[in-house]
C-alpha cells in the first residue's frame, strides 16, 4: 500500500480533503486542484483501478485485501470506504481528515466553509445521523466479536458521502474492526463512535445539507439544483442501475457474508491458551484483555520487562511489523528465552535499587531509579510497556516502572502486574500516576494505565 499520506502541502496542518474516486478524469483532477486551494488534498484509489494523475496530484492508492478486519465483499465499495480513510489518517500526520466522495460539491466553491469546523472538538461529522430504520438493507451484515451482544448498543446509521473524521474516531473504529466488529461503514462508524463516548453532530444541524441538497432519491432536477443557495453541499444522485428494477433480489446479492481479509492472524484465545495460569503467568483473563489490546494498535512498538514462557505470544500478538523489546535482569531467564526463542529481540537491564532501600528514601524519584540498559535509546516512543519484571520478592518494580513512564509516547499504555500486592500498588500510586498517567482498566492482577495528552 504506497502512501503519501504524511505529505503536507501547506495551510492548515491539522486537517486535509481525501478525495475518494474511481476515475482519473479532468473532471476528478480539477475538483482536487479546487480543493488544495483551501487545505491539503489527497486523491484516494484502489489500486485495482490502476489510475493516472498529474505528478502535482498527490495520490494514495490502496488494496482492501491489506486490511486487518473484515470487510463487505472483496472491494471497497459497497460499505468500506470511511474505513479506508480512517487508515490514510492514520498514517498521517494530520488530526482531521474530510472525506469527500467525488461527485459531492459545494455550490459556489467555497470549501472553506467546512475547514472552518475545525474548531468544533466533534470526533465525527456526518450527514442525516439517525437511527438505523428496521428495513435498511445492510443490517444484516453487522457483526460483533464472538461472546459479545449487542443489546446495548444503540444502532445508528449515517450519510457518509461528505464527513468529517478525527483521529480518535479513527483510531476507536479500527481498533473494534480488528477486534471482530465488522458490517456497512454507514452503520458501523455510528453506531461505535457513539457506543464508545466519542462526540458526533451533523452536518444538517451545522446549516451545510438538507433534503433538497442531500439525498439518495429522486434525484435533483435542473430547477431544483439552481434553487439551491450558494455555500451549500450538493450531492448528486447516483445512476443506481438495476438496483431500483429487482428490489429485494438485488438486496440478497449485496449482502454476501463478509470475507476475512487474507491477513487476520491467529485468535488471542488461541495464542496464549497454553500459557493461562501457570507459575509467574498472567491469568486467562489477563492474557486476552492485554492482548486484545495490543493486537487492536499492532502494529506498535511494545516494550516488555521481563521475559517468561510468554515470550514467543507477545511476537506473534505484535505481528505483521511490530517490535517487541524484552528486558530481562536473571540470567536463567535469559538464556533460556534465548533458547527457545532465537529470533526474539532481549537485553539484559541491571537493577541497582530494591525496594526497601526506596521505601527508606522517602520514595524519592530521579535518575538513580532508571536501570542500566546497554544499547537502549532513551529517546525512543514506545506504545506499550508491560511491567511484569523484575521478580518482586527481589529488587520490586520501581525502576522498571519508573523507565516505562519515561520512555512512552503520550496516549501510550502502561500495563503493570500482580497489582494485588502492596509493592505494587505503591509503585502505582507514587510513580505511575504522578507521572500524568490515568487508570484505564483493571482485570484481576492487572492494571493498565494510559499516559494522558499534556
């Protein structure tokens, strides 16, 4: 998948127009010039399509069959779009990203209109957000991760042609899509942004759409699409073909099972059910949430203190371009480690300080409690640090603890075990916390905080 996503052409930084077509016409090369006039703009393609543009046009070709999730069929359309711009945000350097179907259009020009938006915290914009109405077409196709329900969640559906999507909203869709959710964009997106506390409005309620300017059928006749006022979103209707002769045969047609996408690794479950419970191990339980988690980001940069019969399961979680780093203090451990998993990045750390010798300082922090690492780089963002090491009945988890908070980026996890334990919640309480980090799940023995956004 070839990106030019982190390019950045001027203007405001924090948002930018992906132009998503299938046609690499004048007309499609024009509304991207038109575009980049206001902010930067990206032209967006399946690679299937295999489309030429001008070298000024910055492009971003992609292949369904690249993403981590299940989608409907085994192209982008129908009902995968958003997720495709959801993965250009994400490796972008941007905040927002608007997403413009290609034959959306504001009359007049002016799409400054939407850019100004930008100071709404909204994390979705979207067109006519409403509940999913009991005979829409691609219900049937909403799927969640098994042992899951889904009587809670309130189902929403969504005009996506134009819409505004924030990199958390990015973030919180692709993760849930890697964890087993799947079915329609215009239905997923919603209906998950919503469940998950994030903020969505609507573009009708921001005086951009309504239902003479904005709509699936009848289309817009000549005299209706000159009565629109200027500054306006105009989205023509599509030549839906036979879609509107054979009705409900034509609905069965469309709404084949979802196909996993060729990547999908090996289920959690599966990856740590040997490991479950055993001396010095995370429980079942423990295992699946951390490891769930990991496997919604991966891939990430995970950094692991300690290492155990564990090892070989946080590789394969972190899989397809991950990296792992285990630290290790005890030889035995090390060179068994070594042993079975030759591949797998280890160093040894040397600890200096146990904890009763802390306890009698004060609980003083500084630079005596980061441990010695050699070929380390301090400098290094790390997305995820587990502290199950050293053993705490030795040195205690200060200085692991206290390199985790040090070394990871901001929104990044710190996951720290055997939290049932007194040296533990010490540790938490005096350095993980003051360090800017909040608690963000607790599952028996385990506590992951997140490093909050300063």
């Amino acid at each position: 998948m070839e990106s030019q996503a982190g390019r950045q052409i001027g203007m405001d930084p924090k948002q930018a127009f992906l132009l998503m077509t299938t046609s690499d016409s004048s007309e499609t090369v024009t509304r991207a010039k038109t575009l980049a006039r206001f902010a930067p703009c990206h032209v967006a393609y399946e690679s299937v399509c295999d489309l030429s543009f001008p070298d000024d046009t910055s492009t971003w070709d992609f292949s369904v069959t690249d993403f981590p999730f299940k989608i409907i069929g085994s192209r982008v359309v129908p009902g995968s779009t958003i997720y495709a711009a959801m993965i250009f945000l994400l490796e972008s350097n941007y905040d927002y990203i608007w997403f413009i179907e290609d034959d959306a259009f504001i009359k007049g020009g002016d799409w400054q209109r939407l850019l100004d938006f930008v100071s709404l915290d909204y994390d979705f914009i979207g067109i006519e957000i409403a509940d999913v109405g009991e005979h829409w077409m691609w219900t049937k196709n909403f799927e969640v991760p098994e042992g899951l329900s889904t009587h809670e969640m309130r189902h929403l559906n969504v005009l996506c042609s134009v819409c505004r999507i924030s990199r958390s909203a990015a973030f919180v869709v692709t993760s849930m899509l890697r964890l087993g959710f799947a079915g329609h964009h215009e239905m997923v997106v919603p209906t998950l942004i919503h469940h998950c506390g994030l903020k969505m409005t609507d573009l009708t309620a921001l005086g951009m759409v309504d239902q003479s300017t904005f709509r699936h059928l009848p289309p817009l006749s000549p005299d209706e699409l000159h009565s629109i006022p200027e500054g306006m979103l105009v989205h023509p209707c599509k030549d839906r073909g036979d879609a509107d002769r054979v009705g409900d045969d034509f609905s069965e047609r469309l709404t084949h099972p979802s196909n996993p996408a060729s990547k999908v690794p090996k289920g959690i479950k599966d990856i740590f059910a040997p490991l479950g419970g055993l001396p010095y191990s995370c429980s079942h339980a423990e295992y699946h949430y951390l490891g769930q988690l990991i496997r919604a980001w991966a891939p990430i940069r995970l950094l692991v203190f300690g290492v155990g019969r564990d090892v070989r399961a946080w590789t394969e979680v972190n899989s397809h371009g991950g990296t792992c780093l285990f630290l290790e203090n005890d030889l035995q451990w090390f060179e068994r480690a070594r042993r079975e998993v030759p591949e797998a990045n280890i160093k040894e750390i040397t600890y200096s300080s146990d904890f009763a010798e802390w306890a009698d300082q004060g609980y003083q922090l500084g630079n005596h409690l980061i441990p010695e690492v050699a070929g380390f780089e301090f400098s290094q963002k790390w997305d995820v640090a587990f502290v199950d090491s050293p053993l705490g009945a030795t040195f205690g988890r200060q200085q692991s603890a206290f390199l985790a908070t040090k070394v990871l980026r901001h929104g990044g996890l710190l996951a720290i075990h055997d939290c049932e334990r007194n040296w533990e919640q010490e540790i938490c309480r005096r350095i993980i916390e003051p360090s800017g980090f909040s608690l963000y799940e607790e599952v028996e023995r385990l506590r992951v905080y997140k490093k909050c956004i300063s």
